[in-house]
C-alpha cells in the first residue's frame, strides 16, 4: 500500500452493516475520517451508523470509485458482484483482514481470540477499561448498551483492543503484543482444510504475539501452547488464576466471588480471562469485579429479550454444538419449568459437518423447534436440511409463521423460551411476543 491508512481522509465500506464491519466504521469515524457505506439491507445496525452520522447506500450501481477514498471489503461479500471488481489490485481498495493487518502496525494491540467467547469477552475488557476511566480504543462485533456498536476510537497513546476472529485465517496477519486465548473448537474447517490445520494456525499466533498471552488451559489444546511468563487460567490447580464454579476463583492466595448478570459456567471462564489479562494491563482485581457488577452483556449472548406470563424469552447468537450446549444448559438451570428452544441451522456447510454434534446438542432443552438453514449466501447442498433433526423431543417447523401459535399453547408460567441461531431466527422472539400478547 503506497499511502499509510491514517493518510486517508474519507473511507467506503462495503458490507457495513455487518457486525465486523460496522465496528470499524464506528472507529474509524470516531477517528476522524468521513466513513459512509454499502450494505444490502437496512437492519438494526445500519439504524444505529446512521444514528451516528454514517450514511449507508443501500444501492451501489451509481457509486463511482476514487483512488483518495480508503475502501474496505467484508469478507462476506463477492469481489465479482460490486464495482470495485476492476480496482481490486489498486492500493486503497482492501479487504478486512488486509485493513486489520496494516492498523495492527500501527497500534499497541491487545487481542482477543477463540472459537467461542470472543465478543462477549472483547466486550467485557472494553466496559472494564472505560468503567476505569481507561480510554483505550476498541473494535468487537457486537452491541452492547454501554457502547452501542463496538468500535470506538480513545486515545491513541493506550492501546488498541480487537477482537481477533480466526474465520478466514485472519488472525494470522496481525501483529499481536498481547493476546488473550478463550478455546479452540471444531469450527470454520471450510477456511482452514482440517481441524489439525485450525489448531496449528492458533499455535502459529500464540508464538508470534510479542509479550504475554492469557491463555485458557481448561482446553488441552490450548495448554500445550503455553509459553514461559505467560498466564493461565483455569478450573484446574495448575493454574494462575483457578476457576471455582459456579462464580469465584482465586489467584497469589486470594479468594474472589464474581457478581454478574451473566448466566453460565461459559460466561464465568470468560470473566476470569479477561480479569486476567485486564491485571496485567494495571487495573486491580477489585476494580475489575467492581466494573463485571454493571455489565450488562452483548446483545443476541444470552439476551433477556421478555415475557409473558411468567415465560421468559431469551435470544442467543450460538450457532456452534458447544455454544448451543452451554447456552441451554446455562437456562436450565436457571428455570424452573420447561426449556423450549428455537434452533436455527447456520450454513448449509455447518450443518452436513457438525450434524451429528448438533443433533445431539440439545440435552438439556426439554422441546426443540428446528426452522429451516439459513443459508449465509451459500446454495443448498442436496440431502441437507432441517428435517434431518426430527426425531423425539425435536420438531422441525416448516414455516416460522407457526411457531408463535405453537409456543402459546406449550407453555406454562415458570418456563423459558431461547431462540437460537445466527440468522434471522433473532427476529423471531419479538414477534413471538407481540403474538402473544395479541391473542391472550
């Protein structure tokens, strides 16, 4: 790239309404830069940019291309189908992995990384350093009702904290100084090849990152790549910072009770990590605690979206068979009636390859309604569907349009209703809502 990324003035997004997208407008808009926008659809996110001074076309046919605009690519969306398709070789035309890798030049950068975990954890870290009056910049890909849309741009003296997404290999470009590690799952095999492929590329990153990592050694995986001096955390012994469900831990003989308005052992982990890595960056452990008390978590991780006659709703982004497992189990035991949820299948490819894994992810929901697959933009794979998953206790709904009616007469007060995917399946419980209270 012949000009430095912080030479651009103007910058034009395309996919911005996505979740990795629209954090980097956010930020880049904070820092100074005019930043406008393409994205397919208005939706929920695009409301917010606008609500934050950023114009989003949602027709591009007419957009012309100029070599003094900064132009960043989704990694979701197809060179061929845009205009940019003839300048993609021009040196202000980049891909979001290509963007992410240069800015990690310029910055101090704390990352944070896994299969499951990372936004939420990202999320946490940032109300840690802002509740601490730490104006660090961050960009996750998330909502939460401290920040709205995570990317903000602080002083650019402290450091940079990024969620680090392994989809895409992306995190393999990036310079790291310090690193925060949640899991390693079999996930985003269709990027890497294999699932040894996935591990090693994890390894790769733990060794280049510059100064310590935080690393969750639950994960066997995980363990073998810990490095002298750096940090660990766990529900075993052998750990710097030792987990104690269901919510303390303790570290240099200290005793800590965690108070949170997160549900789950997952969520307890992730608290503990980030604490970990929030410690060596000066903010004491009580400070911390004191920070998780009013955090109030990522829009679609385990969100309280209502009720209705004693029946609470929640929405969750989990599409994965262990973020499914640890989401229902989180709600169960934390209702005291039945468990419904509402899955929604995530790629055609996800499905053929986690199929048993997710067929069996459901053990602790009581019913499970299965809506079709959303397709990402991928083309259906024969044999591969929702009705595979019908079986006992699981119930393929060919039709959203039947679940409000379906759910108003199965439940009872004191049962929780979890829709679950990272679809369009979040639009679903509102509307489930509003039946209900329409047709009491």
């Amino acid at each position: 790239m012949s000009k430095s990324i912080n030479s651009y003035k103007s910058c034009y997004i395309i996919g911005i309404g996505g979740s990795g997208m629209s954090s980097i407008a956010k930020y880049l808009s904070q820092k100074g830069l005019n930043v406008s926008g393409y994205d397919q659809r208005s939706s929920y996110v695009t409301n917010l940019l606008n609500n934050d001074g950023i114009k989003i076309d949602f027709d591009i046919s007419d957009h012309t291309y100029t070599n003094d605009t900064l132009y960043i690519i989704s990694s979701a969306i197809s060179i061929n189908t845009i205009f940019l398709k003839d300048f993609i070789n021009e040196p202000n035309v980049l891909t979001r992995p290509e963007f992410l890798r240069l800015l990690s030049q310029t910055v101090y950068l704390i990352g944070v990384t896994g299969t499951h975990g990372k936004t939420s954890t990202t999320a946490l870290l940032a109300h840690i350093f802002k509740f601490n009056g730490i104006n660090i910049s961050y960009i996750y890909g998330g909502v939460t009702s401290f920040n709205g849309i995570g990317g903000h741009y602080g002083d650019e003296n402290l450091p940079l904290l990024l969620e680090t997404d392994e989809a895409f290999n992306t995190f393999k470009e990036l310079e790291i100084n310090s690193l925060l590690i949640t899991n390693i799952d079999h996930d985003h095999i269709d990027h890497f090849g294999s699932y040894t492929n996935l591990v090693e590329a994890f390894g790769t990153v733990i060794t280049n990152v510059k100064d310590k990592c935080v690393i969750n050694i639950d994960d066997t995986k995980l363990s073998t790549f810990l490095r002298p001096g750096d940090i660990s955390y766990s529900s075993s012994k052998n750990s710097h910072y030792k987990i104690n469900f269901p919510n303390s831990f303790n570290v240099d003989k200290g005793d800590y009770t965690i108070t949170t308005k997160l549900i789950g052992e997952h969520f307890i982990s992730n608290i503990v990590g980030a604490i970990a890595l929030a410690n060596q960056n000066g903010i004491s452990i009580d400070q911390c605690l004191n920070a998780i008390k009013h955090f109030d978590g990522v829009k679609r991780r385990t969100e309280y979206i209502g009720d209705f006659n004693g029946t609470n709703f929640y929405d969750d982004y989990g599409h994965h068979p262990t973020e499914i497992k640890a989401t229902t189990k989180a709600l169960k035991n934390n209702t005291s009636g039945k468990l419904i949820v509402i899955f929604q299948p995530h790629r055609f490819t996800r499905t053929r390859d986690n199929y048993e894994d997710l067929r069996n992810s459901f053990g602790h929901s009581d019913l499970t309604l299965i809506t079709d697959i959303y397709s990402a933009g991928e083309k259906p794979i024969p044999g591969i569907s929702s009705v595979m998953f019908e079986g006992k206790d699981i119930q393929y709904m060919k039709s959203p349009r039947l679940v409000p009616h379906f759910i108003k007469n199965n439940i009872n007060p004191g049962d929780t209703v979890l829709t679950i995917g990272a679809g369009d399946i979040t639009l679903l419980g509102p509307q489930i809502l509003k039946y209900l209270n329409e047709n009491k």
